[in-house]
C-alpha cells in the first residue's frame, strides 16, 4: 500500500534487508489518500522510504583494510554501495582526490562495480584510498591502504668451481 510518497511492506524481506521500491501508486489509489484508518491501516507495518542515504551493499567485500602486494601485481579497491537516489562514487589517494592522470598506467574507474583498478602497481602507488559514496541524502566513506612490496633479489646462483 502506497501512502504519500512512502511504501508500507507489510513484513516483506525488503523492507528488512532496506532495499528500494518504486515510489507509485496503485491503480484506483490516485485521488484517494488514506489516513491510516481503513482496512490496511495497521500500524505495525514498516515502512520504507523512497529516498534514503547511501549505505555498503556487500560489506564482506571491504574487510580487508590493508593490501600488500608485490611490485607488478593488479589491485582491485571495492566499495559496493545503493542509495536513492543512485549515489556517485569518488576516490581519494592520501586525502586528494585521485583520477590517476599521473599514474603511469593509469587507473580504470568501474562505477557500475563501484571500483578502482589499478594495474602494475609500483611503489609510488603506496598510500591510503579512500572512496566517497554520496547522494544528496549523505554520504559514506571507506579507506583501504596499499602497500607495494619491491621484487626482492633472488639468492645468489652458485656455480660449481667458483669461489
């Protein structure tokens, strides 16, 4: 039942679990607005609202704050995330916001992933990311920390006949 601008679910996992419907109203239901006092006014129903602030969708998949990998290897930033509106998602290297123009490589930014990729890490790119999911309800924000570890020498070959 859809009450000025708001969806009352009557108990579904939606409304649970914060996802979103459609703000609509049912056929029949466009010149009427009901006050709570008919046959589908029960208060206990939750409701959930159309607009809301962006929140983590999979936050399972942003456990891991620190990454430390080795030189040459492909790193992979996630901050999966809704809102309603849809949020954007901006990234941030040590408190700037990073596009990777001066990234030798440079980054690919996948906002339908909500993710930074960045290929062929150096050292250089040690630091603290920071993505910043916003809408004009709030704003959310996670750090991971990168670590690129040097390619350590090998051990000495040794030869047989030499010292």
């Amino acid at each position: 039942l859809v009450l000025a601008g708001l969806l009352v679910a009557a108990g579904s996992a939606a409304s649970h679990r914060g996802e979103m419907e459609p703000d609509s109203l049912a056929s029949g239901d466009d010149d009427e607005d009901s006050d709570g006092d008919g046959p589908h006014g029960d208060r206990s129903e939750e409701p959930v609202y159309v607009h809301r602030a962006p929140y983590w969708t999979h936050p399972h998949r942003m456990d891991k704050k620190l990454y430390a990998v080795p030189a040459g290897n492909t790193v992979k930033f996630r901050c999966p995330a809704s809102g309603s509106p849809s949020p954007s998602i901006r990234w941030f290297k040590n408190g700037r916001e990073f596009r990777g123009e001066h990234r030798i490589g440079g980054i690919r930014l996948r906002h339908q992933h909500w993710s930074l990729v960045m290929e062929s890490v150096v050292p250089s790119d040690r630091g603290n990311y920071t993505c910043l999911v916003e809408n004009r309800f709030g704003s959310i924000r996670y750090s991971y920390l990168l670590d690129v570890l040097e390619r350590s020498p090998h051990r000495p070959i040794l030869q047989a006949g030499l010292p």
